[in-house]
C-alpha cells in the first residue's frame, strides 16, 4: 500500500486510513517476545498466518508504529520464493498494529547448523540459496542490514531457504528513522554491510578450502572488500569447481605421460645400444693408436741415429721479449664516489615525500578527533546522558547529532572514531537508563 501524495517526505508511509480491520483470526500462540516487537502464530481462513506487532507498552509509541510501518513498506515489495512473502498491515484486536505474513514451517539456519552434520553438497546449495535471495533483495535498492543465521529459515531438510525479518532493513527512497542496525559478530567494523555479514555465515557454513578465498574477502576492509553479490556468486562457483578441473587436468596429464613413458623406456634401449657401440669403436681406435705410437717411436730412433752420422750446426734461439713488456697497458685508477647517483637521489626524494605525506595525515586525523571532542564537550551532551531517560532520549536528536558528525567526516578514521568513542558508548548508557 502506498501513499498517493508525492511530496510526502516520509518515503510513502502507509497512513491510519489504509490499515484494514481484522477480527478473523483464532487459535493465537505466541512465539516470541523480544525488545519492542512481538510474534504470534494465528490461524484464519484454514491457514497460519505469522504475525508481528508491538508488545503492549510499545502500541501506541508514533516512533515505534513508525518502524513497524517502514518495515512493511520494504518487506512488502519483496517477491521472490526464498524472501518471506508479507501481505497486509492489520489492526488485529488483543494485538494491535501488525505486519501480516506467511507462516513458515522450519529451522533457523543457526539451528540447522547445529544439528546432524550435514554434506558439504548441502551447505553449498544453502549458500546457493541465500546468494539468490540477497541479488534480489539487492536489486531492490534494499540493505537487510541484520543478516544473520537466525533470521534465515530453512525449510524442506534443507532443500529450501527463506529471508526473514526486515525490521532494521532500509533503502535510499527513505528519508527518516535512519537507524543504527546489525548484530554484534555479524556487523562490520565501519557499520552495516551485507556483503560483510554474508562473509561471517559463509565462513560457519564451512565451504571447503577452495571457497576460503571468497570468504576472506567478503570479510576485508572496506577498500578491499566486494561490492557486488553478483560477483561473490561468480567466484564461489569458479571456486567450487576449481577441484574438479584439477581432476580432469590430472587424468589428462596420466593420458599424455603414459606414451612419453613408454618412448622413453624405448629411447633408453636405443642409447644403450650406441653406448655399446662407441665402446667398439673406442677399443678399435685405442689399437690404431698403440699402432701409430711404435711406428713412431721407430722413425724417432732411426732420425736420432743419422744425427749423430751427420751432426748439424745448432742455432740457438733468442727468448722473445713478452708482450707485456712491449706494449704494457695503462693502470686506471678507480677512484671513490662521494656523490649519490640520481637513481639514488629520486629513490631518497620520493622516501622523504612519503614521509611528509604520512605526518601531514596523521596531523589531519589528530586535528579532526581534536575538533570533534571540542564539538561534544561543547553541546553539554555527556551530562545530559546521566538524567535522561528512554523516553526522553526519544524526543531528542542526540545521536542524530553524532550521525551528522559521522556523514560530514571524510576519513574512515574519523567516522571510525566517532563511532567507537561516541556512538557505540553513548548507545550503551542510554540502553541501560531504566525506562518511564
């Protein structure tokens, strides 16, 4: 359902005049109550419905019937068979508003996890599964932004998912109750991310080694990490086959080696057989030579006896003088650099740059967390903490102001900083004032 006037800056909230009236349902089970919001099973017309409302102090809360408003705006675009299909926003009597959607009959992925253990083959197709949920969802211009196992229901043995609650989900055609969501262990350092999120349950679905890759970098810091699911999916299944390429390869390889082997063997018989060869050969010329070796010996004695019946004049030989002498060579004298070369220089130039470049970063980050301190301690607002109460915190926008501070911060560092010092503890203390 939405809202015909265009201009409305709510992102087309469903208004009181669009919400049915229903008294049809029966046989009504609770099935949970946690922190504001509260679930139960009803049936009507033959079949179960699911149904999400607000527990009893929180009914008639504007702020909170606005979550539960924006939650159906976003859920009920959703069609697709692995995201939970919601159909009407219902005053149901003894509950009040609730978000009516189907009632799914299954485990929670946390739960199937911890049961019998189950095929690699089977945690594949379950992340098969979710993949296609979250490209829909994502197509959608929508962050679940609280993806965790146990809002994932399996269903079927496991030849079936589901994607459930979208209380924390948001998009960027809404304007307000821009909230902080996710789930401690599943929410990434900077804040939300799907794609984060979706790295933590790959990683306890236990894919096997060639998917370990993907998981890492579904996990990395930001500038590292993937930010398309499409091209997650197109990896793990490269990934997934990568094994069974390897098999093939290697049966193709014992295809090629088997005839080399055997060409091989044959070739080794061939040598031996010219090394017999040259052995002939050698002992038949080692004879020839034996034979040439007497005959000279013979003609040696028979020239040193005509010698000695004719003795000739004997010239003595003069030593040439060595070529050294003639013609010495130049001594070049190597003498020490004292200077860098320029190769040397550049390299000393461009080191101390980035020194001064990294100091000057340091110096921004310093002067910015000393700007945001000064922001803080100037607007009061660590005193106003200590008597404020949940009710009161409601009314007033003080971690909208920390919000703002965080979008107007350009470095990751110091959004990093607000966060940690400011938003999470602040968070903290006013989540354990008691309520009025």
């Amino acid at each position: 359902m939405r809202n015909n006037n265009e201009s409305d800056p709510t992102s087309e909230f469903v208004i009181p005049s669009e919400v049915e009236k229903s008294d049809g349902f029966t046989d009504f089970t609770n099935i949970s109550s946690r922190d504001v919001f509260q679930l139960t099973r009803a049936k009507r017309n033959g079949r179960w419905w699911m149904l999400k409302g607000l527990q009893e102090k929180y009914r008639h809360d504007s702020i909170y019937r606005a979550f539960l408003e924006k939650e159906f705006e976003i859920a009920s675009q959703m069609q697709h068979p692995m995201v939970v299909s919601v159909y009407s926003l219902e005053e149901v009597e003894g509950l009040g508003l609730c978000i009516v959607m189907e009632w799914i009959e299954g485990t929670t992925l946390r739960e199937w996890l911890a049961t019998s253990n189950h095929t690699q083959s089977q945690r594949r197709h379950i992340a098969e599964m979710l993949l296609e949920a979250l490209i829909y969802v994502h197509s959608r211009q929508t962050q679940h932004r609280d993806l965790k196992p146990s809002n994932i229901m399996v269903t079927h043995g496991g030849q079936y998912l589901k994607l459930i609650d979208f209380g924390l989900s948001d998009t960027d055609s809404h304007a307000i109750l821009k909230a902080p969501a996710g789930t401690e262990g599943y929410m990434a350092p900077e804040g939300p991310s799907d794609i984060y999120s979706l790295g933590v349950i790959l990683r306890e679905l236990r894919l096997g080694w060639a998917s370990s890759w993907v998981v890492r970098k579904c996990c990395a810091p930001l500038h590292r990490r993937y930010h398309d699911i499409f091209v997650i999916q197109r990896d793990l299944q490269r990934a997934w086959q990568w094994p069974r390429r390897m098999l093939y390869i290697g049966v193709m390889a014992i295809l090629v080696a088997v005839p080399y082997l055997f060409n091989v063997s044959h070739t080794q018989q061939r040598l031996q057989s010219v090394s017999d060869s040259l052995k002939v050969v050698r002992e038949e010329s080692s004879t020839m030579l034996n034979t040439q070796k007497a005959r000279s010996d013979s003609f040696e004695q028979q020239m040193n006896q005509l010698s000695q019946e004719h003795p000739s004049e004997q010239v003595e030989m003069q030593p040439l003088n060595q070529l050294s002498q003639e013609h010495p060579s130049e001594q070049v004298e190597m003498q020490p650099l004292n200077q860098l070369t320029d190769s040397q220089m550049t390299l000393l130039k461009k080191y101390e740059a980035e020194q001064a470049a990294q100091q000057e970063h340091e110096r921004k980050i310093n002067e910015a967390k000393r700007q945001v301190d000064k922001r803080i301690k100037d607007l009061g607002i660590e005193q106003m903490l200590d008597t404020l109460t949940c009710q009161r915190y409601l009314q007033m926008p003080i971690l909208s102001i920390v919000l703002k501070m965080g979008e107007e911060a350009e470095d990751l560092e110091v959004k990093a900083y607000i966060e940690e010092r400011y938003w999470r503890t602040w968070m903290r203390r006013l989540n354990a004032l008691p309520m009025d």
